[in-house]
C-alpha cells in the first residue's frame, strides 16, 4: 500500500488516478498516525517550494517523514522538498538529500517554465529506471531544477543546462517530471517504486 502526504500542495487527482491505472493500492496520510499504515510513500507537490516547505511544517508531518526508513518517493515539488534549499522563496527545505533547488532564471537562454516532453538519461543502476530506456521521454513543468550530481543524480536531463531529472539517497527518491503525466515511462516507474 502506498500513503499520499496529504498536506494541501499537490496535485493528487491525476496522480491516484494514475496509481488506479496500474493496479496499486494507495491511501492519504493525513496526520501522523497515518504512516504505520503504509509500506511505500508519496510526497507530491505542485507550485511554490517555499510554501509547500511551510504547508508541510504546519502539517506537523515533517519529523515522520525525515525519520522513515520505508521507501519515499518525491514528485516534483515533492522532490524539491528533499533537498537542502530552494531559491524560490529562500527555504530551507528537508536536507535529506545535500543539492540545491535553484532558478532556471539567468542559467539558461531558453524559456521558462521548462515545459513538456523530454528524454532522460537514468545514471548508475537506480531500481526506480528498470526497464526504463535510456532516452525515454517524460513530462515537465517547471521553473527551478536540482543541480546535477554525480552521487545522488539517479536520471539527468538537459534544457540548457544538465540538470537532476531524478535523485537517490538510501530509501528517499525524487523526480522532478510528473510521473502520472508520462505515459507507459511514467506507469513503469510508479511500478518500480512500488516493488522496492
């Protein structure tokens, strides 16, 4: 079974409606109490990591969540959340991975949001990416990335820039495209991550 952090910044519609799609048994994690309940965790997020930092404080979830051992994958802002500091709103955010979320802004030439279809490149032998192609393309959309890295960097991507499409750290997981947007790519790695 897999808990949603149901802490009012993500976009959880389409992705129950994707876990519906493959046959993956989820409930929301609503207080603390909730996560005993689950092997497997999800933290979506969509819009302002600085906000969705201090939504996930006011939850009181976020000592539980630091504290887990069970397998935790980030989406999106929810992979964002994972790392040291964001620039957008200047937050600290969780530091269980040491990157930085930073601004595509002043990095790049090309527009910003990054938004759409893109080819990933997984790195190293990540379980999240079995049978996942080199090159396979996931969906986009957003305005800051995690830097590359060569240890914690489990898939890259390049928009001006090589950046973080997926990053790893014991059992905390995140990626940056939206994995319920992504087609049969998308479904297989909601799978993968379902099976670790």
């Amino acid at each position: 079974m897999i808990g949603i952090v149901n802490y009012g910044a993500g976009n959880i519609f389409s992705l129950t409606a994707a876990l519906d799609r493959v046959g993956l048994l989820y409930g929301m994690i609503n207080e603390e109490q909730d996560f005993h309940r689950y092997d497997h965790i999800i933290i979506p997020g969509v819009g302002h990591a600085g906000a969705a930092m201090q939504k996930l404080k006011e939850s009181g979830l976020v000592d539980h969540i630091v504290a887990l051992k069970k397998p935790v994958l980030g989406i999106c802002v929810g992979m964002q959340l994972l790392t040291a500091y964001s620039e957008e709103g200047n937050a600290n955010l969780l530091d269980l991975i040491p990157l930085n979320t930073l601004h595509f802004d002043q990095r790049i030439e090309g527009k910003v949001p990054h938004m759409g279809w893109n080819s990933i490149s997984p790195s190293g032998d990540s379980p999240l990416f079995h049978n996942i192609p080199d090159g396979s393309y996931v969906y986009f959309v957003h305005s800051y990335f995690i830097e590359s890295d060569p240890v914690f960097s489990a898939a890259q991507c390049h928009y001006g820039i090589d950046f973080s499409a997926a990053i790893q750290r014991d059992n905390f997981f995140g990626v940056q495209f939206h994995p319920e947007k992504s087609g049969k790519v998308g479904e297989q790695l909601l799978l993968n991550f379902a099976k670790l």
